[in-house]
C-alpha cells in the first residue's frame, strides 16, 4: 500500500473538502462536551448565536479577526513559496516589542506621526525577525519548521525577562511606589489607536488589516516575484535551474510574512491591551496556520476564513463561562480543527494504491 498523487483537483473539491473537515472537527469535538453532560446542539448553538448574531458578539468577532487576518495572509504567501513559517508568534511578539519601546521613548510625539512609525517599526522588527530562517535554510538547508519556532522561544524568555525586570512597571499612588507586579506601564495616551465607537476595534490596524489580503493577491498573482513565489513553492529544483534565486525569493517572502505579524504585534499592544503582561500573547501567530490552511493559502478567502474563525473563538470564550468549561476547550478546538483539515487536505491531494 502506498499513497499516489491525484493529477488533478478541482477548486470545488477543494473546497468541498475543507468544509467536511471543519464539520467532522466539530462533530468529534461534541464528544467532550457528552462528556461534560451538555447537550453539543445546544453548546454550538451559544457559540454561534454569541458571535455572529449580536451587537458585541460581531464586534468582538472582528477584533479577533483584526490579527488573525494579518497573520495567515502573511503565511499564505510563503506557505505558497513552499516554506513553513511557524515562527508568526514570534514575529508578532517582535512587532509588539519595538512598538512598546517606541511608543515610550516618543510618546510626546502626535498621535498624526506617532501610530503610523509605530506600524512602521513593527512592521520592520516583525521581518528583521523573520529573516534568519529563511538564509539558514537557503544557505545550510537549516529545516525552517524547527529555526523560526525556536525563535519564537528565544524572543518569548526575553519577553519574560523585560517585563519581570527593565520594563517593570513602578506606579506611585500617592506617596508610594508600587512595583513588583510583572507587567509593563500603559503605553503612553499618545500611541493608543483610535477605536470604532463602543467598540474595541481598532480600525487602523483592522483598515491595514482588510488591505493586506488584497495587496498580497496582487503580489502574488500580477508580479514577476509573485510569479518566482509560485514556482519555488511548486517545484524548487526546477525554478533554482532557471535561475531563479532561492535565497532572493524566500528572504522577500518572510519578509512579508513576518511584517505583517509585527503589524498585528502593534494592534494588540496599542490597540487591545495596551500593556504588556505575562499573559499578552494569544496564540494569533499559531492560529493564523490554520485559517490560511482553512483558506487554502488564498488571501482573498482568508477574510471570511478569520471572520468565522474569530467569531468561534469569541463563542469559545463564552461557553467557558457560561457552561464552566476549562480554557483547555478552546484549545481543543484550535487542535481538532487542524488536525482534521490538515487530513482532510492531504486525502484529496492523495490516494491510497496498491504496489
């Protein structure tokens, strides 16, 4: 028994088999909460209702989308060149940390100059961070899987230590002085972005957000880059005998990639929670994987993709508490997700022969 390659799949089976998955995936997860003695019709009844059919619920939905969209459009690119970027926490986590550090060094600044170097400089530190990988697997064949995900550890302790140490924040309530709490001080008023009216969204990073899935269509599909992009993610070995540069192309591409997870690094920090604190980090960088995977690797899809996505973890949220459930459901549902489209995608591309 081996498995053989199908010569061609229409974009409807695709598609057809990506909604399956997710299907399958929620089926299988219903047996935790048989488990719990609730009844799964009605839990995903909650979830859904909470997050597309109310005021706070789109809101919020669209919040958490904001990230996931900058993310997985970034992974839709150099998933596309045919490199594993798992690093995108990481790289977020770098764009946070420069905005941070800007936004309290020129927190004089106008908000008109301020917000939009912030962008810029996480944008910058979220690429800077994904380059590394790329040149070690161009030039040493390093596995890019393991190199940007032990970046992401190496910028985490860091992380850790800022905020246990230089970045401590010292907060004086009359005559004394607070500190050993680890988390940093509220970034200056001047670096907050602005938000959409009793909402939490804010609609910068979400505006950047919407445009980034068109912009990277574009760089994909109408530009001589792109065009490499494409090809060295169809057939590496071919493209580098037509002389197309491995290092040139996959450097641009994680480029790109790990920008646009700095960028959502800036809308969480100056957007969302405004401080640092041990718990900042979300999981966006690892969840981005699967919505692009959710999306096929196609930007425009992945708009809706994160919608969904972002509604199910705001109905994950309020099943919690709602039913006190523990936080590892959520979770649950990230793995199962993937698992299932991950299987799914790969029993479409392939079929089981004999010989």
């Amino acid at each position: 028994m081996r498995f053989a390659r199908r010569p061609e799949i229409s974009r409807r089976v695709l598609v057809t088999a990506r909604i399956l998955s997710v299907l399958a995936a929620l089926l299988a997860s219903s047996l935790v909460f048989i488990v719990y003695g609730l009844d799964p019709v009605r839990v995903y009844a909650s979830i859904f209702y909470n997050a597309f059919a109310t005021r706070i619920g789109i809101a919020e939905s669209v919040v958490r989308m904001i990230p996931l969209l900058l993310v997985s459009t970034g992974l839709s690119l150099v998933f596309r060149a045919g490199f594993w970027n798992i690093g995108a926490e990481g790289q977020l986590l770098a764009g946070a940390m420069a905005a941070y550090s800007v936004a309290v060094s020129l927190g004089y600044l106008p908000p008109a100059l301020l917000i939009p170097a912030l962008f810029a400089v996480g944008f910058a530190a979220g690429a800077a961070w994904g380059i590394p990988p790329a040149v070690l697997k161009a030039r040493l064949n390093v596995n890019e899987v393991i190199s940007t995900l032990m970046l992401y550890y190496i910028l985490y302790w860091i992380f850790q230590h800022l905020i246990h140490g230089p970045w401590e924040a010292r907060e004086k309530v009359g005559q004394l002085t607070y500190g050993g709490f680890a988390h940093t001080a509220i970034v200056p008023e001047n670096s907050q972005l602005p938000l959409i009216g009793g909402t939490r969204i804010h609609w910068p990073t979400f505006l950047i957000s919407l445009a980034a899935p068109f912009l990277t269509y574009l760089l994909l599909t109408r530009t001589p880059l792109g065009f490499e992009m494409r090809a060295i993610g169809g057939n590496p070995d071919a493209s580098r005998a037509a002389g197309v540069s491995y290092l040139r192309t996959i450097t641009l591409a994680m480029v790109v990639s790990g920008g646009l997870a700095g960028v959502a690094g800036v809308g969480e920090l100056c957007g969302v929670q405004r401080r640092f604190t041990p718990e900042f980090l979300s999981g966006y960088g690892f969840s981005g994987i699967i919505t692009a995977w959710l999306g096929g690797n196609n930007p425009l899809s992945l708009i809706v993709t994160n919608f969904l996505y972002g509604g199910l973890l705001v109905g994950g949220e309020y099943i919690m508490i709602t039913y006190r459930l523990p936080i590892g459901v959520v979770d649950l549902f990230n793995g199962t997700i993937l698992f299932f489209v991950l299987a799914g995608e790969f029993l479409t591309k392939y079929r089981v022969v004999r010989g």
